[in-house]
C-alpha cells in the first residue's frame, strides 16, 4: 500500500518538474529567485531529452511500482504518461529520438526567450 502511494506521488513530482523545466521560465519573470531552481532543472530536462539519458524518477517509479506487485514500464515517463495519453498509437512502440530533441528543442527557444527577456529587464 505504501509501496503504490510512493509511485503515485513520485508520478505527480515527475510531471510538476517536467512543467517547471517547460514553463518554469514564466515563474521567474514574477519571481526572480526561482532562477535558482530552474536553470539547473531546464539544463537537467534538456540534457535528458538530447541525449535520452534515463530520468531517476522514472526508476525510482518503476521501482516501487515493483515493489507494490505491479509492473512496471518500458521507456521515460513521458512516453508512458503524457504520449500514451496524447497519442495512444505510441504505446505500441519505441519512439525515435528525433521526438525527444524536438521536445527539448521547443523547451530551449521557449525558455531561452523567456531569459533573454528577464537579462533584458534587469
């Protein structure tokens, strides 16, 4: 039962950090302190996306997935969570890597405009 709480909530801290590496840099404008956090979460959620290293919370999931007697997946937790939901043919297979550098590549103008703006400002 525990076990099943914790994979729970490490799904719900996935997904709040994946929002905060996207849109993170909208927080920052109002609150400048966040910088502190962001910038090394935006690095972390780039270098994973370009280079498909695997997230430690996917493991961590997967882990106590396990450990409550349920399986646990193949693949990252947004090909599990949030491509599984958008596009429900992705669940039949791997997705290439051109998807995840598109990803990070959307994330990094985005945010990269967002600072500019901010260094701008200031």
């Amino acid at each position: 039962m525990i076990d099943k709480m914790v994979a729970d909530l490490l799904v719900l801290m996935h997904l709040l950090f994946i929002l905060f590496v996207i849109g993170g840099g909208f927080l920052v404008i109002r609150w400048g302190w966040l910088k502190l956090l962001h910038i090394p979460a935006f690095f972390w959620g780039i270098l994973i996306s370009f280079f498909g290293w695997p997230c430690p919370l996917t493991a961590l999931e997967n882990e106590y997935r396990i450990r409550a007697g349920a399986a646990g997946y193949e693949g990252g937790f947004i090909e599990h969570y949030v491509l599984g939901v958008i596009y429900p043919e992705r669940l039949l297979g791997d997705l290439p890597a051109a998807v995840f550098i598109a990803i990070g590549m959307v994330v990094l103008v985005v945010n990269t405009f967002i600072y500019m703006k901010i260094f701008k400002n200031s």
